[in-house]
C-alpha cells in the first residue's frame, strides 16, 4: 500500500465517530490467519449480538452502523506471532452509558468464545483468559497508530461494517 492510500485511510478513519480502541491478544500464538479468522468470527458475532439485544428496544433503527477496523501487529522483543488493534464503532442504540458498559461485556465474552478463553464461576481467572484491552476512543492518536501498519509487510488489516436493519455484511475491498 501506498503512503497516500495510507494517507485516505486515515483521513476516512478520522471521521468515524469510534467508541472503543481495542487490542485483542491471546495466550497461544496468533498467526495472520489464525487472527483474522478470530477477528472476522469475532465481528459477526458482536454484529449478530448487537442485531438481537436491540430488536429488544422500543427503537431498533439506526442509521449509525456497527463498525470495525483491525489491523494485526508481530509481536516485538521474543515472543512470536501476532496481536489485533481494532477501532470500534456501535449502532446508535448502543450509545448510552448503560448500553456501552454492556456491549463491553459482550465484547469480552465474544473474544474469549472465539479464541478458547475462559472463565472461572467465581472469578477471572488471567492464567485462563486471553487479553483483551478495550478503552473509550480517545481522537487522532488510535487511528494514527492503527494505520501505521498499514505500510508494513507481513500485516493484515480489514474494515467491516454493517446495518443492524440488514441481513448482510458490507465489506469494503481496497485492490
């Protein structure tokens, strides 16, 4: 990819109104292939997840899409394989302070469901857990350092982005 494709990447993720800033790891290593087929599962099933709760509320409309941007990351200093960071929009049903802290549960839940994580009755139990990091969208600074990888070789990235009131998944293709 080009530094001015890049550069558009960039300036279309900037306008996003992104809600969460996510790294998603896990304890056996990833490869790109294991990563993407993790975050792809991940995203359908969040999408899905998504889709359903709201179909509970009074109004399950929204014009606002649910959407995510990953990029995959090698690992540094020793360890092998790699991690995901992803930009993560929610449909405007899920914008409320009570619905975000439970979409964020739902987002831990899902990472641990298609990664084989678990959870012990009483408690987390990190030894059982694979990594999960997701924090409120703090401007510039995410995008930035989500699209700087988009320069190197040996990364995978993808933009996925669906309507809760359509029955299929946009995906944008960039040849």
């Amino acid at each position: 990819m080009t530094f001015r494709q890049v550069d558009e990447w960039s300036k279309f993720l900037e306008s996003k109104p992104w809600q969460f800033f996510a790294t998603f790891t896990t304890k056996r290593p990833m490869t790109e292939k294991s990563a993407r087929r993790s975050i792809e599962l991940f995203c359908d099933l969040l999408s899905k997840e998504l889709h359903i709760t709201s179909m509970k509320g009074a109004d399950n409309y929204s014009e606002k899409p649910f959407e995510v941007f990953w990029v995959t990351e090698p690992f540094t200093k020793g360890k092998e394989g790699v991690h995901l960071h992803a930009l993560i929009s929610l449909p405007e049903y899920w914008r409320t302070r009570h619905m975000e802290r439970l979409a964020f549960e739902v987002m831990l839940y899902l990472w641990q469901k298609v990664t084989g994580g678990r959870k012990t009755k009483s408690k987390i139990d990190d030894t059982l857990w694979n990594r999960v990091q997701i924090q409120s969208y703090r401007g510039e600074s995410a995008c930035k350092y989500t699209t700087k990888y988009l320069t190197k070789h040996l990364v995978d990235w993808d933009y996925f982005c669906t309507f809760n009131n359509a029955d299929e998944n946009l995906q944008l293709v960039v040849e």
